[in-house]
C-alpha cells in the first residue's frame, strides 16, 4: 500500500469536514468527486449553488454528496459577519466591510466557518497564492497554542528509496518563511518533527542543512545554523536532532559516518531542515522532478487549525491527497 493510501485509510477511519472554496477551478470540483467517491472526508463548497452543479456537471463529476454553502443566501453568514467584525476591530474592521469580504472572498468565509466550527478544516490554493491563503488564517485563527510561528513543509515520498524512513521526507520550510532567523529555524525544526511523526509514524531524526557538515566552511549563513541547531537541541532535547550538515551527511550513511562520525542523526535523517526558502522550494522541486518524487504541500504547521495550500500547478489527485493529510491533521486536532 502506497504512502497517501495509508493517510486515506487513516482519514475515513474518523471522517472530518473539510472545506474547499475553489469551486471556480475544475480541478477542486475533480478532487470533490474523488473525495466523496471514496470516503475520505465530508465536503462543503462553497459558492452558487446553480453554478457550481452546471460547473461540475459540465466537468461530469459528481458531486451530489457535497454540502453546497453560498454566502449571498446562508443563514450562517450574519453570524461569520458580526464574528470577523469582533476579531478584526482592533484593525478598523467595520460591518460593512466584513460584509464585503465575506461574500466576495471565499477564502474568507471558509477560515470563518472553520473557525466557527462548522467545518474541521480547509484546503485552498489551486488557484490562490500562498499569501492569499494564508493571509485570513493569520488574521482569524491565529496561531496554535505554544507554537512560535507558522511554517509550511513538503511531504516528499521517494519511491524506490533507501534513504529516510523508507523514502519519506518532511522539507521544511519549504514554503512560507523567506529567510528564518536562528530562532526560527529552531521552531520549524521543532514543529517539522512534530508533523513528520504525526503523518508518516515513526521517528522524527532531524538535520538542520547548510552548504558546510560541522565546520567545513565558513560564512555567516553557516552561523546562522550552527546557532539554529543549538536552540533546537536545547528547545528540544528529546529529538533525535544535529547540524549543520550538506545533504549527502544528513541522509547517507556512508558520507554520514565519514564526514559527521560520532553524531546520531548523520547518514539517518528524514526531517530535513533548509536555511532558508530558495534552499527549501529548490530542494522539494528537485526531488519531484528528478527524483519522481510524490510532493504533497506547502502544508501548514503552527495555525491554530488545519488549513493547507496547495500549489498552483496541482493535479486533482493531489488535492485529493491533501484533502486527506488535513483530515489526519484534524483528526489530530481532537
């Protein structure tokens, strides 16, 4: 059984409600199908009821098992309108303008009923960018409970790979922060082995990578992790965690043992932690179009509920896959 066909079982053993409010892309109405077909989650779109069914029609999908919100006419939605309003007042927010984003911006209206509860999660960026995703969760729902900051990885399934836990890897972060500061690179590592254990179940062992393995070179940007895998090892000191490593230490063993000897997490990893963006988008990249592998992300860690971006190159079957990844992550939640 394949990696994503764990987390679907996993998913349907709980099923949660997750929420998609992309339904002007053909390829969210496919996922919704496929989705429902099989069981995976409870489904809300949100839009115009009559479009959205000439829309999937038109795609022959069928998505008769869906709950279908529209803004303009749900009961729910003066209740979204006074609770923004609520949330946001300190920044000016007035009824009319909750109003106004509301019924125009669906990415919106789903964190708003995900915070509200009528929903345990969403799945947006099909046709989104990151920032527009992820900007009301910011706003709304704000971060979770003793996390430092949200971050976003890529669950990278290698096939055929002897490295990591069987081919699985979390590249971290690979889609959000620009160019973390030691502290901050401490807290994704932190909350990237959290994650990691969460959806592959087994053991987080983290490296924190650099172009340098324990000194070999020398510049500020390799400062900048010698002092980020110090945090971490302090923050966390149950966690199975060293650097600074190059790629081949952290994941191959024989480089490992030769280049790092003596450290418990060379040659083994299979969290791996990037100085900054460019490294991470790069390095996911890389491994899915060289490597074959399957990405599922950006993947949100640190919101104070499940909400996932997708890339805007995604196929169906990934938001399938992600549909599920956040399901697990709601079951989690509970």
């Amino acid at each position: 059984m394949g990696f994503i066909d764990v987390i679907k079982n996993r998913a349907k053993a709980n099923v949660k409600t997750i929420v998609l409010p992309e339904t002007e892309d053909m390829r969210t109405l496919e996922a919704a199908d496929k989705v429902l077909k099989e069981g995976i989650a409870k489904l809300i779109l949100i839009g115009n009821e009559e479009k959205v069914k000439k829309s999937a029609a038109e795609g022959g999908f069928d998505i008769s098992g869906a709950q279908i919100v529209d803004p303009e006419t749900s009961e729910k939605t003066q209740g979204y309108i006074d609770k923004l309003v609520e949330l946001r007042q300190k920044k000016g927010m007035t009824p009319e303008q909750a109003k106004e984003i509301l019924l125009n911006q669906y990415l919106y209206y789903g964190v708003m009923m995900v915070k509200m509860g009528d929903a345990d999660g969403m799945v947006s960026g099909a046709c989104h960018s990151t920032a527009d995703t992820l900007r009301p969760c910011l706003q709304i729902l704000k971060t979770k409970p003793g996390t430092k900051l949200v971050s976003a990885f890529f669950l990278i399934i290698v096939p055929d790979c002897e490295y990591g836990a069987k081919g699985a890897f979390v590249f971290g972060d690979s889609g959000l922060n620009q160019n973390p500061n030691p502290e901050e690179l401490a807290a994704i590592a932190g909350s990237s082995a959290e994650s990691f254990k969460l959806l592959v179940q087994e053991e987080p062992i983290v490296a924190m990578l650099s172009h340098s393995t324990k000194g070999s070179a020398k510049h500020a940007d390799v400062d900048k992790v010698v002092e980020a895998t110090k945090i971490a090892k302090e923050q966390y000191p149950e966690l199975a965690l060293d650097g600074e490593f190059q790629l081949d230490a952290a994941i191959v063993p024989s480089v490992g043992a030769s280049k790092a000897p003596g450290s418990p997490v060379a040659g083994k990893a299979n969290v791996l932690i990037f100085p900054d963006l460019d490294a991470g988008n790069i390095g996911y990249k890389l491994a899915q179009r060289l490597a074959k592998a399957e990405a599922y992300g950006p993947i949100t860690q640190g919101i104070a509920k499940p909400v996932n971006d997708l890339s805007r190159g995604c196929s169906a079957d990934d938001i399938v896959g992600v549909v599920a990844i956040t399901s697990v992550q709601c079951q989690a939640q509970n």
